[in-house]
C-alpha cells in the first residue's frame, strides 16, 4: 500500500502521466510472463550447461518488451539470485560454494537485459524447442 501511495504521489511531483505507468505496468507484467516462460522451459529442458542460456534467454525476451519489461528482469533476477545466496548458505555454510555460478547468473542476466543475443549461451545439442 506505501509503495502504491508512493508511486502515485512521485507520479503527481514529476508530472508523469498515468498512461505511461500504465504502459510500464503492462510492461512489466509482460516482462514477468517472459522470465516464467524462460525458468518453466529450463525446468522442462532439464538440460545439462542450459542454465546460463535461459537466464539471458529470459532477461532478453523480458527487456524487449521495454522499460517496465526490463525493469521486471533485473528485480525477478535479482531476488532469485539472493535467495539462492540464502539457500546455499544454509546449505553449504560460508563456504563460498556457489558464489561463482551466482556471479556467472548474473553475467548471463545482464547479457539478455542489455539486448545481446541469448544464444551465445546456448549448449550444444540443445532441442530447437527452446
């Protein structure tokens, strides 16, 4: 409800029309759809070295729906890849374990939001399904 109150109330001080944060929120929740779509098929690939390929896979189709799009990318990654920070944690302890595949995400993450081709990532023998 604060965050709500607060975009509207930074609407009204920047004298940003309602149209364009209702073509960001479409945007985005564009965006949001596309990330789902990248981690169902990576999920259903379950294909070994994928990973890499979905995560800017899913950043590039997201950011090409625009600002709101991309906007959406960066904050689905980056709370994916903290909680994963939590969870190997818990898991491993401060081992550090995972910390470098975390790093190699993100690469990829930013790779796709920035508009540069996602196959870069992509493994050999990969099905053209995806």
């Amino acid at each position: 409800m604060k965050l709500v109150l607060g975009i509207l109330l930074c609407s009204l001080v920047l004298g940003v029309s309602s149209q364009r944060w209702l073509g960001f929120l479409k945007e985005a929740g564009q965006g949001a759809r596309d990330m789902y779509r990248a981690y169902s098929d990576m999920r259903e690939a379950n294909y070994k070295n994928s990973d890499k390929y979905f995560h800017a896979r899913g950043n590039y189709d997201a950011a090409q729906r625009g600002p709101g799009g991309a906007w959406a990318a960066k904050v689905i990654s980056d709370a994916r890849e903290h909680s994963q920070r939590v969870t190997d944690l818990f898991k491993y302890g401060d081992s550090g374990h995972g910390v470098e595949d975390s790093k190699a995400d993100q690469a990829a993450n930013e790779w796709g939001r920035s508009g540069k081709d996602p196959n870069h990532f992509r493994p050999p023998g990969l099905p053209s399904k995806y």
